[in-house]
C-alpha cells in the first residue's frame, strides 16, 4: 500500500532511472561512433595498443544476436570471412583493422572486435550508413508585402540530420522562426518587407553529405486581387475616356452637318456599350479592393451609381441595337433626360471611382518606397506594368470609334459632292 504513495513511488522511479543511466553510461563507455556513405569503404579500426595479437574476433551485433564475421588466430592461415561479408570485407593482420567495402544500409549497426579473446580488450564501433543527401527543393508561399509568408526547403531522399538557412549568402541566425519536421523546413517571413528579398539557400546535410539550394525570393507589393483591381480600373478609365470622345464628337457639330441615321446608331451603340463595360470593371476593381481593404464610403457610393449606369447604358444599346424604332417613339421627357445623361454621367462615375481606386493602390504599393515611415507597405517587384495595358486597350478600342468618323467624313463628302451635283 505505501508504494502506491505518490512520493514513494515517484522516488523508486526515479532510481531506476537512474540505474538505467549508469548501466547505459557503462554499456556506451567503449563505443565508438562512425558515419559512412553507402557504397563506400570503410575501415573499422582495431584496438591501436596491443603490442602482441594472438587472436581477433569480428562481429555484427544485430539487436540480441550476435553474428561473427572472422575469427582469426596467430599462426594459422588467413582467416575464413563469413557469408554476407565474403569478398568484400578485408582482414589486416598486422593491427587487427577490417575494411569492409561497398556497404549498404543494411550494414549499419554495432560491430565489436575482440583481441586475444579478452572482454577488456574488446572495443565495439557503431557504424551508420547513410545514403547521401538528395538535392533539395527549395519553393516559397505566395509572398504579399505585410503578409506572413513561407520558404520551403524540403529532401527527398538520405537522412537529414541538419538543414541551414542562408540569405544572399549570410547565414541566418537559427532562430529566424525555422523547424525541422522530418525533411522539411520552413522559414518564415513575418510580415514580409523589402528587406526579405533577395536569395535564399538551404543546405541539408547529414554525416556523410551535404546539398545546397538556392532560390530568388521575391515579394509582390500588391496581392493578386489588388492587381487585378488595378488592371481593371485602368482598362476601365481608358472605356470612360474613349466614349467620351463618342460622346463629345457629335456634341462637336452643328445641328446641320450632325451625325445621323445608321451612324448615330453605331456611334450610340458603341459608345453606351463602352460606358456600360467600364462601369462594370470599375464596380468589380471597387469590390475587390474592398474584399482587401475593408468597406468604404468612398467606394460604395460610386457603386450604387454605376450599378444604375450599367442598366441604363446596357438597356439603351440594347434597344438601339435591336430596336431602333422603339426608341424613336419614346417621348417621355424623363426618359429622355435618364438616357442622356446616363452615359456622360457614367464617364464621369468610371473616372472618379477609377482615380480613387488607381491612386489608393499606388500608395498601397510604396509611393512611400522612400520613405522611413512605412519601410514595411513595400515589395521589391515593380508595378504591374499598367502603361502597355493602357495604350494598346486605347488603340482597340478607338478604331471603330475611327471607322465611324472615317464612313461619316465618306458620307458628308459624297453629300457634299451630291448638292454641288444638284445646283
Ligand atoms: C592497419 O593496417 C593496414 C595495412 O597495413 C592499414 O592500411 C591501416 O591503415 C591500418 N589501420 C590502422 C588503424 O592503423
Ligand atoms: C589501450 O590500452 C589501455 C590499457 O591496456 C586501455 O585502457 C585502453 O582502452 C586502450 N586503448 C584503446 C584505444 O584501445
Ligand atoms: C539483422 O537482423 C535482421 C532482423 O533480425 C535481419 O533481417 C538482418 O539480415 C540482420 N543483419 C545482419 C547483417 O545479420
Ligand atoms: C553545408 O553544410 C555542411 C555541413 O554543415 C558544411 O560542411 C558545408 O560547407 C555547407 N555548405 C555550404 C556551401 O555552406
Ligand atoms: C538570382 O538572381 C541573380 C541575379 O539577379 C542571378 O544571377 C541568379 O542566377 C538567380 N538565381 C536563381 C536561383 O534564379
């Protein structure tokens, strides 16, 4: 009953552990420690001081079994190595060393020599063979600037023992937030700023190999999201822009020489077609900045108009397009008044969302690249390349606004030529 007593029994643990430790300390007191590559050779070293051998003995022990690998006597012929090491394994006479070739993994383990048949004279050699390290792969998370994001380093094949992280070739310091699970380690980047850019290596190694990796990190300024966000409202603001010229162009004219008849049905067309799209990418730009940023005021107003814009503009191409008459036959002042000023109002609500959004996810990106202030909001990659974007969407989509400039100024020529004709 009283060794059940929590202190008692704590205690009778406690020496028997200690008792294990001793007799371990005892039984490791002549082990020698010894690390090889598969297929190598390896010499295993007999006992260096004894001046007289009469006898060794070479064993493998494997687990509780024990299994001789020669047995050599003073004065009788060379010895009988045994099976699994017959022809590869060679016997040095003059000091008792073995040297074992081409070993594999299934030779690891303890071998013990014993010389002139003394316990004392016996030393017992832990071999270890390792298959070398493969190259490892080295990859990185998705890195955002203020984001957490990882470095992966991670060996396929051979025993890692360590792996060490270097940037730019400076080791890092071991506490830089990486763990070994197995054959992986990942280095983290904690709230990713310019300073972690750059190259990064990893060397795994064991005790017969090592292999390095090197990877060139990068961290984006702008998360995917934004950067479709900003892609979309410049596309967006070029729309806006190139229907406004649809709009101004017939503005432009005299009542007399205006644009009319199939003309001024294309031109319409097109031009609330171009509102209509660009209101769309400005409201989708605008939510995807809020799904990253947080709602805001200053986002979600625009919205509202634009969503108004894009059925207004998308109903009037639409009946223009497929039927003109109806629109011919509408008298109603307000629905009048609605249609013309949906699409100037459109271009204007695309260019002030658009300006908002374009110059938010500058700053976001590091116009304060110079500044102490802010040393974290960047990333090392440049600006996605917006300007190339811009002028080729420009050039699209002006040419059939130019084809129906060009068939107008075609149209007013043979008109003119016509009432020349006539008088
Ligand atoms: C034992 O002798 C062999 C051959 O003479 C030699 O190659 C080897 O290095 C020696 N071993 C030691 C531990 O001295
Ligand atoms: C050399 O001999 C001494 C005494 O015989 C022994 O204590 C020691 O362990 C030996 N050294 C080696 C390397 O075997
Ligand atoms: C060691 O023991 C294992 C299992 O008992 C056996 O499969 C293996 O062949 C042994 N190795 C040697 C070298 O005897
Ligand atoms: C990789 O690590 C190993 C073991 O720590 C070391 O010997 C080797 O020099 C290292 N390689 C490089 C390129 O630093
Ligand atoms: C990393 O970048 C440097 C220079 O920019 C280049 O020389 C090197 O080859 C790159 N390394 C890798 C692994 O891509």
């Amino acid at each position: 009953m009283r060794m059940c007593h929590p202190p008692a029994l704590l205690g009778t643990s406690w020496l028997l552990l200690a008792g294990l430790l001793l007799a371990l300390q005892q039984a490791a007191g002549d082990l020698r420690r010894k690390a090889t590559a598969v297929g190598s050779s390896v010499l295993l070293a007999g006992l260096g001081n004894v001046t007289h051998i009469y006898s060794v003995q070479w064993e493998h022990l494997n687990g509780t079994s024990s299994h001789t690998i020669l047995h050599y006597n003073k004065g009788s012929q060379d010895p009988a190595i045994h099976v699994p090491y017959t022809g590869r394994a060679i016997f040095h006479p003059s000091n008792g060393s073995l040297l074992l070739e081409d070993v594999q993994e299934s030779d690891s383990g303890i071998y013990k020599v014993t010389v002139n048949m003394g316990e004392r004279e016996s030393l017992r050699i832990l071999l270890e063979v390792l298959k070398p390290v493969s190259h490892p792969r080295i990859w990185s998370s998705l890195l955002v600037a203020q984001a957490t994001g990882e470095v992966f380093c991670e060996v396929a094949e051979g025993r890692v023992d360590t792996i060490t992280w270097k940037k730019d070739g400076q080791p890092l310091p071991p506490d830089r937030g990486f763990h070994l699970s197995g054959s992986l380690s990942v280095l983290s980047l904690r709230s990713a700023k310019k300073w972690d850019c750059g190259s990064y290596s990893c060397n795994a190694s064991n005790e017969v190999s090592w292999q390095e990796t090197s990877l060139n990190v990068t961290i984006a300024g702008l998360s995917p999201p934004l950067q479709n966000a900003l892609r979309m409202a410049v596309v967006a603001v070029v729309f806006a822009a190139v229907s406004g010229w649809g709009l101004i162009f017939p503005v432009c004219q005299s009542e007399k020489l205006r644009i009319r008849g199939e003309l001024w049905r294309w031109l319409s067309v097109y031009t609330c077609g171009l509102v209509c799209i660009a209101s769309i990418l400005a409201g989708t730009a605008g939510i995807l900045w809020m799904r990253e940023e947080g709602p805001s005021v200053a986002i979600i107003l625009p919205e509202i108009a634009l969503t108004y814009v894009i059925v207004v503009t998308f109903l009037v191409s639409a009946t223009v397009t497929f039927q003109p008459t109806k629109l011919m036959q509408l008298k109603s002042k307000t629905a009048q008044r609605t249609m013309g000023y949906a699409a100037p109002g459109g271009v204007v609500s695309v260019v002030l969302t658009t300006s908002f959004l374009i110059k938010n996810i500058h700053q976001r990106h590091g116009e304060r690249r110079y500044s102490r202030d802010h040393p974290k909001e960047e990333g090392c990659t440049e600006l996605v390349d917006v300007t190339t974007l811009a002028l080729s969407i420009a050039a699209v989509s002006a040419l059939p606004l130019l084809a129906i400039f060009l068939c107008y100024l075609s149209s007013r020529r043979s008109h003119d030529s016509g009432m020349a004709e006539g008088t």
